[in-house]
C-alpha cells in the first residue's frame, strides 16, 4: 500500500496542478510502479525535505528541486509525450533525480554555506593584507566537485527509479531491454550501452555501499556532468560546470557587495 503521505502528495499535484484525468493517472503509475522510488521519496518526507510535487513550465530541464518549499517541480513538457510508456518511465526518471536532491539537500545547502562563508573569510584576508586580488579558485573547485557528487548520486536515484519500475513490469526482463528502457531517461546509456563503469545489480539496481566518493558515484559523473553539453540554464547554453561556476561569481559578488557596505 502506498505511503499515505505520498498519496496525500499526489492528490494535492492532481488538483493544484490542473492535471488531467489521464496525466494524472500517468503520473501515479510513475510512482506506484517504482518500488525504489516509493522508498526514496518515503525517506526525503521522513527527512523533512519533501513535501510537493508541481509542474510548471521550465525551459532546459525535466525538473529541478526547491529546498526551501520542499517541492519537486516537473517540466509539464514530459506530459507530452506520444508514448506513453516512454512518458511514465520519464516522469520517474525525473521524479527519481529531484529526490535524489531532495534526500542530498543538507548536505548541499551545507556546501553552499561554506563556499559563502570561506569566499568572506578569503576577502576579509586579502583586504587586511592589502591584496588587489583574491583568488578563489581553490573554493570554486571544492564547490563543483561537491555539486558534480550531487547530480551524479540524483541520477543514480533517477536509474535506480526506472529500473525498479521495469523490473516491477517484469521482473524477467532482459538486460538489453532493460537498458532500451533506460536510454531515453538518461544521459547514461547511450544507443542501449551502459556508460563505462557503471555496473548494475541483477535487479537493475546501482549500489554506493554508502559512500558519495564510491565508484559507482564517479562513474555517473563523468555521464551526467562532465558530459552534460550546453543545454542547461535560461537560455539552454550551459552545462554543469558552467552552470555551477556562475553560482560561484554569483556567491563572490553578494558577499563582495557586503563586505562594500560594512
């Protein structure tokens, strides 16, 4: 039986979000077919990380996590998809990876506090030494690599998802199959082959041994970040690294801006 609170979750995404009776029905397939992802979603509301699912119109992505309301928003476009096996394996493939950030989401907003805070304590040293520059490339890097470990654990969430659901389907499906599925979901099967490294239990299923420096982890960045091409941001012409660099200019500039008006 579903976990009530998810239930509670989707009924309240049905009606806030004007769905359809037949998006709404994808969209509880998409989750009720994922054992995997019922268990992950359960522990990010144990955590008190997640607690609404919407969908909305945003370019250049299939989704995106908001820590401070708690809420997974899907890119309503997924919707539109004409096969509707493809559109439920979509929408938990992107319901997978924002709960990936949900469940990772003290641990990022820790690494946001540190870069601000090391980026004050870096300028607050070179003014009192009388440096013109300061050079923060150290911290940017600490940042990134912390951010690379975040989307590559949210996409293993994302495989892990999919592949639970093929596996509820039938549990005798092949592994060819199983990576045919997979392949539009990901940026980490490519023409039905698993990107090297990866490895897959019989299940289908990913494992960190609890560890966000694990092999598994490293293997998915290389796919999911290193490799993610310009389709990221407003404008769709960033990737990953782009994209959380100009985070880093951004975090530089606020506390520069602040430190001008003591």
């Amino acid at each position: 039986m579903l976990d009530p609170r998810i239930d509670r979750m989707l009924q309240e995404t049905e009606q806030q979000s004007s769905l359809s009776p037949g998006a709404a029905k994808d969209l509880r397939e998409a989750v009720e077919s994922s054992t995997y992802l019922v268990e992950v979603m359960t522990k990010a509301i144990d955590n008190g990380d997640l607690e609404h699912i919407k969908f909305a119109r945003t370019p250049n992505e299939g989704g995106h996590y908001n820590h401070g309301e708690k809420t997974i928003s899907v890119n309503a476009d997924v919707l539109q998809r004409p096969s509707r096996s493809e559109r439920i394996d979509q929408l938990t493939g992107v319901l997978g990876h924002e709960t990936g950030h949900a469940l990772m989401a003290r641990s990022n907003g820790l690494s946001t506090y540190k870069l601000s805070y090391r980026i004050d304590e870096a300028l607050k040293e070179g003014a009192r030494d009388g440096d013109a520059t300061v050079d923060i490339t150290p911290l940017a890097k600490e940042y990134i690599n912390a951010s690379r470990q975040n989307e590559a654990l949210a996409e293993m969430v994302s495989m892990n998802s999919v592949a639970s659901r093929v596996k509820h389907q039938d549990n005798n499906v092949s592994e060819a199959e199983l990576l045919y599925r997979l392949d539009p979901t990901t940026p980490c099967v490519t023409n039905g082959r698993l990107a090297p490294g990866i490895q897959m239990d019989v299940q289908g299923i990913q494992h960190t041994d609890n560890r966000i420096d694990s092999p598994a982890v490293k293997a998915v960045a290389i796919c999911q970040f290193d490799q993610s091409g310009k389709g990221l941001g407003a404008l769709g012409q960033s990737d990953y690294n782009a994209f959380y660099l100009s985070y880093v200019v951004s975090a530089g500039a606020a506390v520069s801006r602040d430190l001008g008006n003591l």
